[in-house]
C-alpha cells in the first residue's frame, strides 16, 4: 500500500521516526564517551579480551545444547498430539515472561538447597559461581526461545512431505534426517542464530547462578555491569557497541535465513 | 499384482467400506467418483499413510494390510504431487533411487528418457511447470521399483493447456511407461475421457463404497446403479413396465412409451424400473419421413423440442424436452448442422430398443 497523505498516516510515520530516532539517539549517546584511540586500546584489553572469549564461548555451547535438545522436542510439540500438550506449551511460555533474574535465583537454590542439585553441583559438574552456571544460565533462558522457533519451523513443513519420504522407503528416523531436516535447516540457522544472539547477552540469570567474578565468570553483560559500576564509561560504551554489532549482524543474517525459510 | 478384500477405514464420520478389487501386473484400474466419495483415501490406505480397520492389502502375494509405508515398495503419486521443495529434481529422485530395491542405473536413465525430463535435473522443484512437475513425481515413484503404482488425480493440476497437450501426446507416453514397468497401476481422475483411453478397468466409487468395478467399456456399456449412469453423464428415466412382449419391455415414462430389448418374456424384475440411454445413442432427426425402417417395436420415436444444443469438439450436445422431461444427446457436428435446428425448434428423436439398459428402481 503506497503512502496517502492524510493526517491519519502522517501521525503514523511521525511516531515511527520518533521511536527510531529515540533508539539511534540512546544507542549515540554512549559515544560521546569515548575516544578514537582509548576504544581500540578497551577493546584490546585483557578483560574485554576475556569476557568476549567467554561470552562467544558459553554462548555457543548453551546454544548447541539448546538446539540438539530443541530439535526433537519442537519436533515432538509440532507433530504429536498428546494429552497434556497445551498444558506443556504453556510450561515453555513461562521462562519467556519471567525475568531471567528470577531463573538464575532459582537455579541457584536448587543447586545450592535441593539435594539432587546439590549431588550435581559438588559429585558432577560445579555449576555455582563456575563457568559451567554461565552455560546453564543461558540454556535455561535461551531454550523456550529456541523450542519456540523450531515448532514454528517444523509447523511449517507439510506433514505429507514425511509421509511421501516414508512411502519412498524411509524409516520415520530417515524422513525426518534425509526430508525434514533438509526443508527446515534455514529455520533451524535462524533458530541457533538467535539463540545464540539472545545467549550472548544474557545477564539476570548469570549474575544469578555464576556471580560477576571478574577474569572468571566475566561475561561481556557482566563486563559492562562491573565497568558501571567502577564508572569507566569509556569500557561501558566499547562492550555496548560490541554487543549492538554482534546483535545486528545476528539479526540480518537470521532474517535472511527466516526470508528463506518462508519461500520454500 | 495387488489384491484388495474388504477393506474398511473411518475418518471422523465418513467411511470407506468393503472395497475390494485386485488390479494384475501391467493393468491400469481407473478409479472415478465425485469428490469426496473416497478415492485419496483408498490410495492413502494402499500406500499405508492411512490406518486400515479391517480386510487386506495383498500385494504380490505378501500381505502388506499392516506393514508401514517403507515396507510395502508402493509409488505414490498425490494429486499435489508431493515433490519435495527446495531440493533439485535430480535430487527428489535420488532420494527415492538410493531406497529401490533391484533397480539399476540404466533403468533409472530409462525412466528419465521416457518421461522426458533429462533436461530438468539441475532445476529446483519449484521452478517446474506443472506439467513438468507431473512427469517428475511419476519419475520419482519409478525410481522406488515400486510393486505398485498408484496415480492420484495426476492431471487436476494441469493447466488447460497443459492437460490438452496430455491429451493429444503424453496419454501415449504414460502409456508406454506403464507398459513398460508392467506393474498394477491405480489411477484417480474425474475425467471421463481421460478414463477410457489410459484405463483397462474400471471401479466407481461413491460414498466410501464401489458400486460397480469391472473392464472400463463394460462399466461404460452397462453401469449397473443409477449412480453409476448418471455419473456417467447418461439420461436417467424413472418409468413402469407396462408389458412384456417378443423379447420386448414397454415402458411408461411420464406417459411416454419406451421400448426396451429384454431376454425373455419374463421380466421378474419389479415393474418399476430405471431407464438409462446413453446421450450417444439417441438419434435426432428433423422430420418423421427419415427415421428408421425398423419394426416399430425395435425403436421408439419420440417428438420432442430442442431447449439447449452447444457444441463440443466435433460434437453437438443437445438438450431437447420431451412431453416435460428432458433427455440429452449427443450427435456429430455435421449432423446437427444438417438438421438446422436452433432452440425452440420441433425435432424427432430415434432410440434403439437394444440401446435401452433397464435397471430395477431402487425405491
């Protein structure tokens, strides 16, 4: 629909430009803090250093583990029915509007007062105030995300395509390996791309279960909350536009894949 | 070869029941019926996407009835096609290659060169005409080395142009491909035409049941329901026996008398009656001087007037009413345009006694 110029749709593109300009001018504001020079020598300090090896590196691990678990349970939701099924979508909805703060006190009581969290976290694997927490900090915040993703993907490819594969002479394992996984692979590129976008910035959750232990569990989030609060702006500002790259790059790419996914 | 007995499957409040057929290898069974009557469910439950509730499915003497789909070497093509999207259609073939069972690389280039689809390989699926993507998704289902084939509706998505170049050419190739592999071949259509010239035999279905199955010119020479007759497009009387004579019914339409070859005199079937005449077996005629010079009892003469006539092909289709019930026709083009009849006209119809199928009324 071409714009008409009546007052209705001026008020509309007004608002629009308003918001966005809000958004560019919030997003500007940091730069004024910093300096050619002083932001390259951040960006190459030891800690910023760290906290984006740490931040790319638990990011892509809570998202691997995110996808693999979320790729046959999305798989499950779309395709099964079964009793329950509403009330277990519904389960997922939940991480999504609760504050990931309240994930992280959650996770750090039931690692640090449930038995079988304790058992985990002292026999198996630390979780608390340890990197490991960052990981399932984000998996837990991350995975509604990625689940909720897939089930749109898999809802979008016609059961039929499977059954066609299966009269072919492909096992279900195989129609869904050798079909359904090829039809939705730009929808699951997107999926991880988010999560991990979404993954990266995590910080309620991690300063929750992992603690803000600076060259241990300093992520870029929990960098920035540290620089904050020693009031070294010109760090601040360097990880926020870290953070604002990362997140459009991420966001162009998943809606390239997402244009993909919608035209096959 | 593929054996059908009793078959039964519900879905929600429709029913496909007691079908039962058996198609030999190398035969084509022409499957026809209005929509919804059954005929995607019956190839869904051979192909095993749809749950059977009883009976068989024996193909080649191994009763597949409860095997899952990848167990039972069928080729399914739907009537959407099915290809899969996004992949090449070297690709969507390949996928069902790599899982037949026997088939060799030189019969897979042989069924690419009889549907003529070598130089489509490289092209993405979705980029295919419709027509392309009908000789593609019958490639793909030989390339299973299936032990049956079974085509649904595989020209209601062409388009016009399409479905009349199918017509004209490519009947002859799907013929040779079905010749060729000499498997049984179920085929879904609407198309009555399409029906006669690719099928060897015949089964109508109508409302989860088949009426009548048999070969395709003995279910079109004698339908044995009324259903059968008038989805065939054939003039469907209700009339009364009023006598039997010399081999001879008399029959009252609407206070018409039609006459009816019968063997015998004795016509034990109820005297009410269903009167079935072919359009193609009712002669027009514009004058009474040049009908027939058969016995009287052989024929029955009938004035009538023509309400509608439009022309098909070579073909003009005639609607005329006769003493308030309308009967069609259907004559050659050269015919009607001797005649010089336009609506509104008076005209003479001829029809054979022997022509005449009678079937008891179902009331």
């Amino acid at each position: 629909m071409k714009f008409q110029p009546n007052a209705f749709n001026a008020l509309n593109y007004v608002l629009l430009l308003l918001f966005l300009l809000f958004f560019l001018l919030v997003l500007v504001s940091p730069a004024a803090f910093v300096k050619p020079d002083g932001m390259i020598r951040s960006l190459l300090s030891d800690e910023i250093g760290y906290a984006l090896a740490l931040s790319i590196l638990t990011a892509t691990c809570s998202t691997l583990i995110s996808v693999v678990i979320g790729l046959p349970a999305a798989y499950a939701l779309s395709r099964f029915n079964f009793p329950g099924k509403k009330v277990v979508e519904g389960f997922l909805d939940v991480p999504l509007s609760l504050p990931p703060v309240a994930l992280g006190a959650s996770l750090l009581i039931f690692f640090s007062k449930n038995p079988l969290g304790i058992f985990i976290n002292e026999n198996l694997v630390r979780f608390v105030f340890e990197v490991p927490g960052i990981i399932v900090a984000q998996f837990v915040v991350v995975s509604p995300i990625t689940m909720k993703i897939l089930k749109e993907v898999f809802d979008g490819i016609p059961v039929r395509y499977e059954w066609m594969a299966r009269v072919l002479g492909y096992s279900h394992v195989e129609a869904f390996l050798y079909v359904v996984l090829p039809l939705a692979k730009h929808g699951v590129l997107a999926a991880t791309l988010l999560s991990w976008a979404k993954a990266l910035g995590e910080f309620g959750a991690t300063m929750m279960l992992a603690g803000a232990t600076r060259f241990k569990t300093e992520t870029l989030p929990i960098a920035l909350y540290l620089k904050l609060a020693e009031a070294d702006l010109e760090g601040v500002a360097v990880i926020i536009y870290v953070l604002v790259t990362t997140a459009c790059i991420v966001t162009i790419a998943a809606r390239k894949f997402l244009t993909k996914v919608s035209m096959t | 070869m593929i054996v059908v007995r009793n078959l039964r499957t519900c879905l929600g409040s429709f029913c496909l029941d007691n079908v039962s057929f058996d198609v030999a290898d190398g035969t084509v069974l022409i499957v026809v019926g209005p929509n919804g009557s059954g005929k995607t469910t019956l190839l869904e439950c051979i192909s095993g996407i749809r749950r059977v509730e009883s009976g068989k499915i024996v193909i080649d003497d191994i009763d597949v009835t409860y095997l899952p789909p990848e167990r039972r070497r069928v080729g399914y093509v739907p009537s959407d096609y099915g290809l899969f999207p996004g992949m090449t259609v070297e690709k969507n073939i390949l996928l069902a290659f790599r899982k037949s069972k026997g088939m060799t690389l030189e019969q897979l280039q042989r069924i690419v060169h009889l549907l003529q689809i070598g130089e489509l390989m490289g092209k993405n699926v979705e980029s295919l005409s419709s027509g392309q993507k009908q000789r593609v998704a019958i490639a793909r289902a030989l390339a299973s080395n299936p032990r049956v084939l079974l085509l649904d509706e595989p020209t209601s998505a062409l388009d016009p142009a399409t479905k009349e170049y199918f017509k004209r050419s490519f009947r002859a190739v799907i013929k040779d491909v079905f010749n060729d592999f000499n498997v049984p071949v179920i085929y879904t259509t609407h198309d009555l035409p399409e029906a006669r010239s690719v099928g060897d035999k015949l089964a109508v279905i109508n409302d989860g049941v088949i009426e009548q199955v048999g070969s395709v010119n003995e279910v079109f020479e004698n339908p044995r329901t009324r259903f059968i007759a008038e989805f065939l497009g054939y003039n469907v009387l209700e009339g009364h026996v009023i006598a039997v004579r010399d081999n001879h019914l008399f029959i009252n339409v609407k206070n018409v008398t039609l006459v009816a070859q019968c063997a015998g005199n004795g016509w034990n079937a109820p005297k009410d009656v269903i009167v079935v005449i072919k359009p193609q077996d009712i002669t027009l005629f514009s004058a009474k001087e040049q009908l027939s010079s058969h016995r009287r009892d052989e024929y029955t003469v009938l004035r009538g007037v023509v309400r509608n006539a439009h022309i098909e092909g070579s073909t003009a289709k005639v609607e005329v009413v006769v003493n308030g019930f309308s009967l069609k026709a259907e004559t050659g083009l050269d015919h009607w345009e001797r005649l010089r009849a336009k609506p509104g006209d008076g005209i003479y119809v001829q029809i054979d006694a022997f022509k005449v199928k009678v079937l008891p009324s179902t009331k």
